[in-house]
C-alpha cells in the first residue's frame, strides 16, 4: 500500500469554476471511497483574480484503512506534488516560477488559452508574454505536459472549464477513481449536467490519449502565415513590382493596394516614386545586399501607413462597407431570427473638420478653438452616435466617405505630406551615413497612429528625434533607444528621459490649460449657522 | 443578496448518527447550533462570512430553535452584543475578520473581559494571516492576552474543530472569560466531515424569553472601582480556572514518539503542516504518527505552565513552531522554564522565520536544522536536497524568463459600476491636475492597481474621509476621500463626515453607493434596495439602488449642503461633477454619490429573468460592445481608461500593421462603459455599440427588411 497521498494542485482565475471542480473531486473520492482533503484561499479572487484550490487523495479505500485517518496537507509542498491543472497559461508558468511543480515528479496539465492581465493589455504597442517562453517553463519543469486549449472546448460543449478540467484530471489517471465515479457525481449536479459530461468527455479523450501536447506543439511551431487583412485585397504587385527586389514584394504589393484603395493611382505612384528613393540610398549603402533590403521592405510598410492616415473620410468609409456588417453580426453571434442595431461612437472636434478645409479657413478655426480652451472651456467636439444601420446613418457616412476628393485638397493632408517628406528624407541620408542608422528611421513609422492626440503625440515624437538624434554620435543606437522609450508611456517620461542621455534637449513643454483648484480657506467654516 | 445557500442550510439540519460534509466555516455553524447557541452577530469578512451569510438565510429554522441572528453594523457593535451574557446564562457568538474587524471591536472586549461572562461567550474569528489574506498582517493573540481572553486555535480537523466549539462555550463559562476561536484562512475552506450530533434549543432562548432582568450588580460593570477588582480577578481566579478546565478536558493534544528526548510545541492551527514537513523528513508516517513527541495547543491562550513544564523536562531540546511575530507563546515558555530552572534548549524563532505564514516549506527548513542539530540522519539530508531542489528550481526558472511574468491582482467584475468612476476620475486630473486620493476598504481598493493606479492611503474601513484631516489643510489643492456604502455605514459616516462637518472642512468625498458590501459578498446593508424595489422593477436588469435615499437623507440629515448625485457610466457628467466640487466656491464637505447597482447583484437578477423572457418566446434585447479592427489604432489608451477584463487586444489582422488591435470578447454585458469613454476622452472612433433584438416584433421585422435593403443598396462591398 503506498504511503502517500497523491497532491493536485489547481489553478484557475476567479469566477471560472474552481470551487465547482475541488468540490466535484471531494465527492468523487467520497463516493469511490477513498479518504480526501481539499482546501483553498480564495479570499477576493472571486474578482477576476488568481486563485488555487489544493487536494490531496490517500491512494488507499477507507476499508483498506481500518478506522487509521491519514494526516492531510493544508498547503501545496513545493517539488511534492504529483500533478498541477491549470486553466491559463500564465498561471501555469507563474506557480512552475513559485517552483511548485518538479521535473521528477509532477504532472502538468495546462490549457493553452491566456486571458492577459491589465499589465499587458494596457502598454502602447505590444505588451503580451510570449507563449513560446511561458510553453517553455511548462516543458523544462515537469515530468510530463500535456497542453491543451480548454477555453475552446468548454465553449464547444457549452459548458465551463471547470467540467473540462474535471475530464483532463480523470484522463490523467492520477487519482485511483474509475470514470463512473467522475460522471456520476458531474450528473448529480442537475442543471447543465449533459454540457458538463460533453466537455468533460472530450477532455477525458484529449488527455487520456496523451494527444495534446503534440498537438499544441505541431500548431505553434507551425509558420505563422499572415492572415489576410481585411483592408488589403491581396493585390497582385503591380507593374513597377519589376522595379523592386523579391523581398520586398509583398509589403509593397500591400502598400500599392492600400493606397490605390485610400486616395487613388496617382497617390499610389507618389508611394512608388518615395519608396524607390529609399531603395537608391539602401543600394548604395549595401552595395552587396547583405541585408536584403530590411530598410526598403520596413518602409513599404510604414511609408504606406503613414500615407493612408486616418480621418473622417476614411474611417466613414470603412465603418459603412458590407464587409463590415457581416463581421459584426459574427461578433455579435447573432442569430438567424434576430435583428442588429448598430450604433457607432463619434466625437469629431475642430481638427478633424479643420482636417478637410483649406488651410486659410482651417487656420482660423483652429484659432477659435484655442481660444475657447484658453477661455477655460473643453476644446469643441460633436458627440455622434450614428445608427449605421439606419438608412439616415449610412446615408451620412457615405456621403463622408465621399469627401476623398477634398482630402487632397484639405490641410491636413498639406501638413502631413510635408511631414512625411522630412521623415523620408532622413531615412534617405540616414540609410546613406549608415544603413544601419536609416534602418532604425524607418523603424520610426511605428511611432504615427491613431487619430487626434494621439497621432500628433507620434508625429511630434518622430520629428524630434529626427531633428535631434539623427546626427548624434552612434545615433542609430540614440534613435532605436528613443524610439521604444517612446512607446513606453503616453506622458512621454521615458522618451524624454532618453533624449536627454543621448545629448538632445527634451521635448518642449505643451502649454496645457489646467484649472487651478481653489485653496481650501484656513479657518473659515461653513458649519450650518 | 441574490447567492442561495439553501444546500447549506440542510446541512445546518443533521442530527445524530448523521455525518457531515462540507467546509470548515459551514461546520463551525453547525456546532454553534449543537452548542445550544442562542444568539449570533457578526459582520461579514473573509475567510468567514459564509458563517453569517448562511445563519441570516437559515431564518426560519432558527426561529424554529430560538436562535436570534443579528447581522451587526460593524464588529463592535457585534461584540457589544456579547455583553447579554455577562448576566444571562445565555451562549452567544460572535464573528468577524481579524486582525481588522478585533481592532474595531475591542474596546467593547475590553469592557466585557472586565466583568467577565456567566454564559459562554464565543468569538470566531478568521485569522486572515498569510497567503490569500486581505488585511495588514498582524496576530490576534495580542488582543486576547491583554483583556484576558482564551484562544483557540484548534487543529484543522472538522472532528476537531467542531468539539472546541462546545468546548469554548465551556471553558467561557468555567473561567468567565470569553473565548476567541482562531481559523485561519484554509482551515475555513477545508473540506472534511465529521460525525454531526441534534442541535440543542438554548433554555433561553426568542421562544422562551426571560421574564425579569437580573439584579442590579455592580460588579457586573466595566467601571471604577470594581474594574481594579476585575483585574485582579482575572489572575486569581479566571486564568488558573481555565487551565484547570483545559487540563482536566484535555484541551490540548499530547502524541509521544521514540525519540522522548526532542520534543515540538506547536499551535494546533498548524498541526497538519507540521506533520508533513515531518513527513518530509522522514519523521512522521503518513498518518500522523511522529519520531518526536508532539504537545498541540488547541488553546494558545492561557498557557498550562505545568503541562509544559511536564512536557519539556527530561527533554534536550524542545521547539515551539508559533506563526507570526511577536512570539508570545515561545516568550511565555521561556520564562516559566526559567522560572522552574528547567534547563531543557528551547528553540522557536531562532531557527523560523519571525513574520509570514509557516508553510510546509518554511516549516521544514526550520526543522531540518532542528534535526540535523538532534538527529543527524540520511532523512536530513534528503530534506536537505529538496529544499536547496526548491531553491535552484526557482532561480532556474525566473533565468528562464526574459523578463518577469505579469501580476495579475483581482479587480473590478466585468461591467462593474465603480470602473467608470476611476476612468472620469483619471480625465479630470488631466484638467485640474494630480489630487490626493484617501482610499479605502471595499471593492473600489482596486481602483490602486493598474491601469489606474490611485490612492495615497488606506487607513481602515470607512477611515478615508478622516485620513485626509491632516492633509487638506496643509495643501494647496483639495483632497478626494473616496468611500463605499460599506464602509461609509461601518464608520465613516462618523469618524469622516460628521468629523468634517463638525471642524468644517474643506473636503471632496465620493461615496459609491452599489448597495452592497460587496467585496465581502454582497452582504445588505441598511440602503439595500428593499424586496419590493426588485419586484417592482419592469427592466430586472436595471440598477434599483436609487430606491434607497438612506445615504442621502443621513447625509441632509447632518447637514450636508453640498451633494451631488451622477450615475457611474455617465463618464462625461462624473468628470464635470469631479471637476466643480474641486473648483467650486463652496468651501465646506462635497459630497458626490456615485451611483450603481452592484454588477454582480444585477447579473445575478438579470439572468434567470432574460433565460424565462427567452423562453416564453418574448422580445429581449441584448447590449454588446465592440472594436472595429480595422479603425482600431492599436494605441490601446481605451484599456488604459478601463482595464474590463472583456476589452483585451488580439493580433493585428491587417498584415501591414504591427501592434495587436484592441477587442471585445464574449463576456461583455453591454454596460456602456466603451462608448462613454470614447466620448468622454475622445478616443478612437472604432467602438460600436450593437444592439440585438431577440424574438423582435412582426412589424419590426417588417420594417426592418425594407430598411435593410435601402442600407444594403448604399453599401459597396
């Protein structure tokens, strides 16, 4: 008879079920007769937060015992336990990080589904961890894996993980039970008991069969493929493809569509004329093509993004295709009998109208909204919520989504044709200085996104490192630092922080209008009198 | 609140010859009951407000039994309620969240430990110490060692646990102290059994009242001069009762082992880590039966010099495994050995850590110098080599990782009626600058962590409007209190508003009003909305907290002048209103009470009633919010004004953009946050709110397929 009690740990997020599944395994234990013990701190978890619920089942049947009681652990013992289940996969790699599970001894079942947390949700450009190394502390720390995306199956079966774990742990074979003893108890439960036992069945199979860790395995180390954009119709390169090396096809060919498909041929060609100057100075900075034309390739991307900035013209258009209907009916899972209203969320202020005016008349309207702020007042904006999918909505926004021709015509576009320029230019001389230098410039494209503060935080942000940084010494190394500091916060701290440590000024200081807040008054009360 | 524990009521119902299932907490109600309880307070708190919860459910039944359940105010409202038992032969007990909720309590401990107690007076506590807690770290020994209670601290054995009950009613009444049981947080949700006995109808009791009140004694008061009387009594005579009791009913749990000449003293809480640890080392079989003699304090206070000097003496060494700092238990065992010139080696914190909760691990690299001192053996070093596995383990991994994993704290529930108040809360800043935020207990501490990040102070429950007294003067700004409906009923409504209506202050203080304590798990409060509001409600899924003006007329009633009300997901309105008291000419107390029903309360209403709606074939319509992906900016500035755990980011579908795009996943309950937000900070342009019609109306439909071919008509691909 062995004497240890076989340990699960359990390891879920607040809400999914974990309470459901620990109470589940003590009944199960209870029914097939075995001595068990299970604990948990779940204390506010309950809110969205992580949480672990620990069991430990005597691998002998209470008759076995003859009235001898084992004595339970309350907590996990780090390197002690027989099996970890987790419902994330972050979770999984933070408790093999608390060094719970041990390469000689534990089971880990994991779900490959992440939900990410705040911190990697909120950062400006890409915050997430990288499944492949969270994957990899699974694989380096314990005896067997088995990894699986339990999120999926619960919603195939229409049920919740906690059934799905419930399967993976009885296709484990950890604990002495028969499989009965598992469905009779999920069947007792009443309500939602046959979506239980359907993911419960299909994560019994997954695991039983042992199928699930290659599975996971074969898909991620599969070639990632792009897939395909819903704004760029894979438009076969056109004519001047000839003119630019293979390595660059592809990004050009999305370029050219995005542009031809933004304003039209001519703008197209204007992306086709920059682009082969960029092309000219990599040339000759790598004569031997020694690096396959990065520069050329990165800029057929952002070059194009830049050009095709957004505006009120733009956005109208996507947000009235049919292409856009049918993918919010998919993501809003609506059903056959059922009808869609769909409301869209605009606050168009002056810059935005401004946008599409001549500059003379866009001058003074921004002025008068200056005005307004100095005044203390909120800059003017036009809360609109358009119905699209009312005849007045979508008549409007194809009626906006027309105005391409004043685009052109507009302000905006002057300001940022010139700005564009500059940005192309220093890549050009930079690429030729250094390749390696023009390399980082072009990098810089990620900086412009978005629409109103946003997009001028970037563009600000890009020409001041262009005017600064791009003559300073070892500048390519100064250009790539600012540019991630410069995605590090919104405020701009850390971009700031290193302009300065590479010998350029920080960014002038905005005049923001701040409301002062009057001091409290010493002394004087306001006690009813 | 809307939770049923209808399942653990039954339980509540078992008799003799019947055995119990379930958690620790469920079991010590169920003993309470055994006990011949006959009234019970508290107020909720985990590791055990399920002990409240279900006792206020279970109603009836205890009418049936005579039992009176108060769900009290706050803890000292809760322990004042004890003092019916110091002149009636009445059992009550009491319940709460230590250390925090013994600290608001005991000054009514005090003046009851003073004059003691005729019937048991029993305080269960959930000693929230250590991973999972919730509060400041401290011990709750200290409390019942200075007003001369007894602690148990039994071993998280149900059989076990259930027994101290009874026997803490006993002890209570054979030394007139009250008693405090001690469960820490996993000895509450420990799933066990154990063989349940009839519950016992208290003599006394709701069904068979008391004709008279007891005679006029003056030593049965907390005042001078029997109080100096009192405090002698409490040497004399209680104390030396009490280890008397515990000695002659074996309170405490002595197992011998072969090796007589060692010995552990350890507090019964952590028996069963203790025993594992042994194990580890080789010490102790699976069942318990340990090398070294083992004596388990089930009552750690008042200590039983003589059974301790019993145990230590003819021993080398004895360890005392005692958690927390400091180490009274090992202080007092000290002195009395000394005192008996008992020259047994005493060892304790020397070879443990002082703070932090004493897992199997911290367990076992303290014993394993204890045994390598006393029983060098191959076990040790076994031990030896999984601890330092542990270590390396932990190195190798954190090496492992570029850089380190995410936290993830809990916080605000999906739609949760106090995000949006955070996110105008982080809009007007931008406007009026950086304000200090006074935060508080409750759901809306989460405000502190990411993506908002607020709060300068948590003095305590209901304590943010005070904590800022001695700011606000000496600043140049306004200060923002920020409180929950919880806490404002708890205490804040005195030590905060009436404070600085008394002094006058020049104060902002935001009162979330949802309706419930609900961090603690919705619990109801005195401006719940009442049963009817509920029924009344045509829309189930709407919040209904503004039915219950209490607050308000509270607040008009102390003379309030400055009160605002505004609904959370307003994000425009609240960051005006946020914006106005601190700029207003006004120059007393501002209050804004922000207004929204719990979310979970709400979901918990609102969904059986859509399911019946559904299913009667009735017109619903369902509210889902989402992110265009290919307007989406990727900046994710909407994540960093929310933090919904249903706005999340997914990789960029277009193939010449890099940076993941924000999205809505399912989940989501429609509560308008997205699109106040987008207006409000004037994000992006890509939230769309969609609207569902199920089971829509005939001419709905009708309308609808002759509007949607004109709108497909204008539509190109």
């Amino acid at each position: 008879m062995k004497q240890k009690p076989i340990s699960l740990l359990i390891c879920a997020l607040g809400g999914e079920g974990g309470g459901v599944l620990t109470e589940w395994l003590v009944d199960i234990a209870r029914h097939a007769g075995y001595p068990a013990q299970a604990t948990s701190i779940p204390g506010v978890a309950q809110r969205t937060g992580a949480t672990t619920y620990y069991i430990e089942v005597f691998p002998a049947t209470l008759a076995e015992l003859a009235g001898r009681r084992p004595v339970f652990s309350l907590n996990p013992v780090p390197g002690a336990l027989d099996a970890m289940i987790s419902s994330e996969l972050l979770e999984t790699a933070r408790q093999v990080g608390n060094g719970l599970p041990s390469p000689e001894r534990t089971l880990v079942i994991t779900s490959s589904a992440r939900t990410l947390t705040t911190q990697e949700r909120m950062q400006m450009a890409d915050g997430r961890a990288d499944d492949a190394d969270l994957l990899k502390l699974v694989r380096q720390f314990s005896r067997a894996h088995q990894v699986f995306d339990m999120a999926a199956i619960a919603k195939e079966a229409g049920t919740v993980v906690s059934a799905v774990m419930l399967g993976a742990i009885a296709g484990s074979g950890l604990f002495p039970f028969k499989r009965e003893d598992y469905e009779a108890v999920v069947k007792a439960g009443g309500k939602g008991a046959e979506a239980s036992l359907r993911g419960f069945a299909r994560a019994f199979e997954i695991v039983a069969q042992g199928k699930a860790q290659s599975d996971f395995v074969a898909q991620v180390l599969a070639p990632q493929l792009d897939p395909a954009g819903t704004l760029a119709p894979q438009a076969s390169p056109p004519h001047h493809a000839a003119h630019f090396p293979a390595s660059v096809h592809e990004m050009f060919g999305l370029g050219y569509a995005r542009l031809l498909e933004y304003q039209g041929r001519d703008y197209a060609e204007l992306y086709v004329q920059r682009l082969q100057q960029v092309l000219a100075a990599e040339r000759e900075a790598d004569p031997a093509e020694a690096r396959g034309h990065a520069t050329t390739r990165e800029m057929a991307r952002w070059l194009a993004l830049w050009m095709a900035f957004d505006d009120i013209v733009r956005v109208a258009d996507l947000k009235s295709r049919a292409s856009r209907w049918s993918r919010v009916k998919g993501e809003v899972k609506l059903g056959d009998a059922d009808l869609l209203k769909l409301y869209d969320h605009f606050k168009p202020g002056v810059p935005e109208f401004a946008a599409l005016l001549p500059p003379a008349f866009a001058g003074r309207l921004v002025a008068w909204d200056r005005k307004r702020v100095s005044d203390g007042r909120q800059p003017w904006a036009l809360p609109l919520k358009v119905g699209t999918h009312s005849v007045l909505g979508m008549l409007s926004l194809r009626t906006l989504a027309s105005l391409k021709w004043l685009r052109v015509r507009g302000s905006r576009y002057a300001v940022e044709q010139q700005m564009i320029e500059k940005w192309l230019q220093g890549v050009v001389q930079g690429t030729r200085r250094d390749w390696q230098l023009g390399h980082e410039i072009a990098l810089c494209g990620r900086l412009i996104k978005g629409y109103g503060v946003t997009n001028e935080r970037g563009k600000e942000n890009l020409l001041h490192v262009l005017d600064h940084l791009a003559h300073a010494a070892d500048a390519a190394a100064a250009v790539r630092a600012a540019r991630e500091a410069a995605l590090a916060d919104d405020a701009g701290k850390a971009l700031d922080a290193t302009l300065v440590q590479h010998g350029a000024p920080p960014r002038p200081v905005k005049a923001v209008p701040i409301r002062w807040m009057r001091k409290p008054k010493l002394g004087e009360t306001t006690k009813a009198a | 609140m809307e939770v049923s524990f209808s399942k653990e009521i039954e339980s509540l119902r078992l008799g003799a010859g019947d055995t119990f299932h379930g958690e620790g907490i469920l079991a010590i109600t169920k003993a309470l009951l055994q006990s011949g309880v006959a009234y019970i307070g508290g107020y909720q708190g985990a590791p055990v407000s399920h002990l409240l919860d279900v006792m206020v459910q279970a109603k009836e039944y205890m009418d049936q039994l005579g039992v009176h359940v108060e769900a009290c105010s706050n803890e000292a409202s809760a322990a004042a309620m004890l003092g019916a038992s110091i002149h009636y032969p009445l059992r009550g007990a009491v319940t709460w969240k230590s250390i925090v909720g013994t600290n608001v309590a005991s000054d009514a401990l005090s003046n009851l430990s003073s004059p003691g107690v005729t019937g048991g007076a029993l305080i269960v506590v959930g000693e929230d110490y250590g991973e999972g807690a919730s509060v400041i770290q401290e011990r709750t020994h200290a409390y019942a060692m200075k007003s001369s209670m007894c602690l148990l601290d039994p071993r998280p054995d149900l059989g076990v646990m259930t027994r101290m009950v009874e026997e803490g009613f006993r002890l209570s009444e054979a030394s007139n102290m009250p008693t405090i049981l001690e469960l820490r947080i996993r000895a509450c949700h420990v799933r066990g059994s154990f063989a349940t006995k009839d519950n016992v109808s208290p003599a006394v009791s709701t069904r068979a009242l008391m004709e008279d009140p007891s005679a006029f004694d003056y030593m049965k008061l907390a005042h001078p001069p029997v109080t100096f009387r009192h405090e002698k009594l409490k040497g004399e005579q209680r104390i030396p009762a009490a280890r008397k009791y515990i000695v002659e009913n074996r309170l405490n749990e002595l197992f011998p082992g072969r090796h007589d000449d060692l010995g552990i003293i350890v507090q019964g809480g952590l028996y069963n880590s203790l025993v594992r640890s042994l194990q580890q080392l080789g010490l102790a079989d699976a069942f318990g039966e340990s090398e070294i003699p083992l004596l388990v304090l089930n009552v750690t206070y008042p200590i039983v010099p003589e059974q301790v000097a019993d145990f230590c003496i003819g021993k080398r060494s004895v360890l005392v495994v005692e958690e927390g700092q400091p180490e009274y238990i090992e202080q007092e065992i000290a002195t009395l050995l000394r005192r008996r010139d008992v020259q047994t080696r005493l060892h304790g914190k020397d070879l443990l850590p002082a703070a932090g909760e004493y897992s199997v691990e911290v367990l076992s690299t303290g014993l394993t110098q204890f045994a390598s001192a006393y029983l060098p053996g191959p076990a040790t070093e076994e031990a030896r080599r999984w601890l330092t596995g542990n270590t390396e383990r932990r190195q190798a991994a954190a090496a492992a990782l570029a850089k380190p994993l995410p936290a993830r704290p809990p916080g605000f529930c999906i739609g949760c009626p106090e995000r949006p108040v955070f996110s105008a809360l982080k809009l007007a800043q931008e406007q009026i600058g950086n304000v200090h935020v006074a935060a508080d207990i409750g759901c809306h501490a989460f405000g502190t962590f990411e993506p908002f990040s607020m709060g300068h102070s948590i003095l305590g429950y209901g304590m943010s409007l005070a904590s800022r007294a001695g700011v606000s003067p000496m600043m140049q700004r306004r200060t923002l209190a920020i409180m929950g409906d919880g806490g404002f009923w708890h205490n804040g409504l005195l030590t905060g508003v009436q404070s600085a209506l008394f002094n006058g202050d020049d104060a902002v203080l935001l009162i979330f009003k949802n309706g419930y304590t609900s961090a603690t798990g919705t619990q109801e409060i005195i401006s719940t909305p009442r049963e009817d509001a509920r029924f009344e409600a045509t829309d189930k899924g709407a919040s209904i907290v503004h039915t219950n003006q209490t607050i308000e007329s509270a607040l008009r009633g102390l003379g309030v002048q400055w009160m605002r009300t505004v609904t959370t997901y307003e994000v425009e309105k609240m960051r005006a209103t946020i914006t106005d008291a601190f700029t207003s000419d006004f120059n007393g107390l501002k209050v804004i009470i922000a207004e929204g029903e719990c979310q979970l309360e709400r979901q918990r209403r609102i969904k059986p009633w859509l399911a019946n709606l559904l299913k009667k074939g009735e017109r619903v319509v369902r509210v889902k919010y989402g992110v265009d992906e290919d307007v989406c900016n990727g900046d994710h500035a909407c994540i960093r004004l929310s933090g919904c755990p249903t706005l999340t980011i997914k990789d960029n579908p277009d193939p010449l953009k890099v940076d993941p795009v924000a999205t809505v996943i399912d989940g989501c309950v429609g509560c308008g946050l997205c699109g106040a937000n987008a207006h409000a900070a004037t994000l992006c342009p890509s939230f769309y709110r969609a609207e569902v019609v199920q089971n829509p109306k005939w001419h709905e439909r009708l309308f609808n397929s002759f509007r949607g071919a004109i709108v497909r008509a204008l539509q190109p691909a």
